[in-house]
C-alpha cells in the first residue's frame, strides 16, 4: 500500500474533524497540523495518533495532500505554494476562489504540476446534479440559504431577505457564510449567472440550503435542513461531514459521483 501524507491548514471544527477522520485512515500515515494560534494544533495534536505539528513552509515538500480548513486570506497565502510544490490541495474556503486571476493561476499551475485541487460541496446538496447538467444548457440556478438573524450578525423579530442577487455579491458581502453559493458557481454557471436569495428567519432553528435549477436535463430541487457541529455551532456537521468525504474521495481509486 502506498501511505498518504495530510497537510492540514487550520485546526478549528473543520480541520479537527478532518484530521479525527484521517487518524483512523489506513492509507493516511502522517498527518501534519498548523494553525496560527500554535495551541490549536498542539491540542489537536494530542487527540491523534498519527499527528505532529509543524510550520506550513515546513511540511508542504513532505505532505501528499494538503487540506485549508483556515480562511479565504489563507487561501491566497498559501493555495499557489502548494500546487507549485506540486501537491493535491483541498479548499473549504471557496469564496476566495471569487478572485477570477487566483482561480486561473490556480488552475494553469495544477495543470502543469498535474495535480488536483478539491472543492467539497460542504453544506449544500445537490452539486453533483449541478456539475452533470453543466454538460448541456442549464437556463437558470437559484440558491436559497435561510439561517437565524444572530447567525447573519443581525438582530430581527420577523422574517427578512437580506440579499437578493447573484452569487458573485453574495459571497462579497457574506463571506463567512456563505461558500455554499461559491461551490454551486463554480459547479454550475457561474458567479454572475447563479442567483443567491439570503433570508434571516428568527422561527428557524438551524441553517437550511435550497437549491433549484432548470435546463435541458429538466428541473432540480435540492434541500438540506443542517444541524450544527457538534464542536463549533456556527458550523454546519455536513461541512465537516463533506470535507472527510472529499479526503476519502482523493486517496480512493474508485471515483463515484458526476
């Protein structure tokens, strides 16, 4: 069996969850933790079997696949390093992908370096739908996110759409909420075709992601009801649920989905 090395860039809910997966995968044998709070990554540290913690510019040469797990500034620091080190990189911070000159150097150099970049579709369902109807015409994509008020930073006694637009700015002006809206862009036809609508709704208890779309193929409805993370409740679990999936889908030679 050939093992993996596992970069990881940031130890929060996400990274942790990712890294708690990997410990317990046979063909991962290392797993290589930064944050740049360093007691993060210690503390992680310590729950793992197969955990060290080590500076970015220090494992970057040695780890096979490298997950960010950290923010979109993270993104831009440190994304072009690793393709240019050659290695497969995992992005939860898809929003930074809106940077049109980023994603095209990002792009060209994987090509070159032959190597992949993952997007996991985190909090929303329905991409693989998406990504499959993108091989012919798609008309129209529309995401509804709807969480509570305090989630959005706002305090509200009755329902409010807080944005109605494309998902270009959308993720501008919400962008620690919604990389949902990037990945389905991405996936499907666009920033400034996919149309976002953000509600703040104070009855609802937890986040929730409606995706319609219409084309060729016919029509999708796709909806997701997300309870939160256990260890960070301003995160949804399927986001962590998603990024395990997309590790698991980058080491496994058998490849399911659009």
């Amino acid at each position: 069996m050939d093992y993996v090395t596992l970069g990881i860039i940031g130890c929060g809910a996400i990274g942790s969850d990712v890294a708690m997966a990997a410990d317990n995968m046979e063909e991962i044998d290392r797993i290589y933790l930064y944050d740049i709070k360093e007691e993060k990554a210690e503390e992680l540290a310590g729950k793992l079997k197969k955990g060290a913690v080590k500076n970015f510019y220090d494992f970057v040469g040695d780890a096979d696949i490298i997950f960010e797990a950290a923010s979109q500034e993270a993104v831009r620091q440190y994304a072009e390093k690793v393709i240019e080190a050659g290695k497969d990189l995992i992005i939860m911070s898809i929003g930074s992908l809106l940077d049109s000159n980023l994603l095209e150097r990002l792009k060209s150099k994987a090509m070159e370096k032959k190597c992949k970049i993952y997007l996991p579709s985190g909090a929303v369902c329905g991409i693989d739908g998406i990504k499959a109807a993108k091989a012919d015409v798609v008309d129209e994509v529309t995401l509804v996110t709807t969480k509570s008020p305090a989630s959005l930073g706002k305090q509200l006694e009755k329902r409010t759409i807080l944005f109605d637009g494309v998902a270009r700015d959308a993720v501008k002006k919400f962008p620690k909420n919604i990389n949902v809206a990037a990945c389905l862009s991405l996936a499907g036809i666009g920033f400034d075709k996919t149309k976002v609508k953000i509600v703040a709704d104070p009855v609802v208890k937890y986040n929730s992601h409606k995706v319609l779309a219409h084309g060729k193929f016919g029509r999708l409805r796709a909806e997701v009801e997300n309870l939160p993370n256990p260890n960070n409740p301003r995160s949804s679990y399927l986001a962590s649920l998603s990024a395990i999936a997309t590790l698991r889908r980058a080491i496994d030679p058998i490849q399911i989905g659009a």
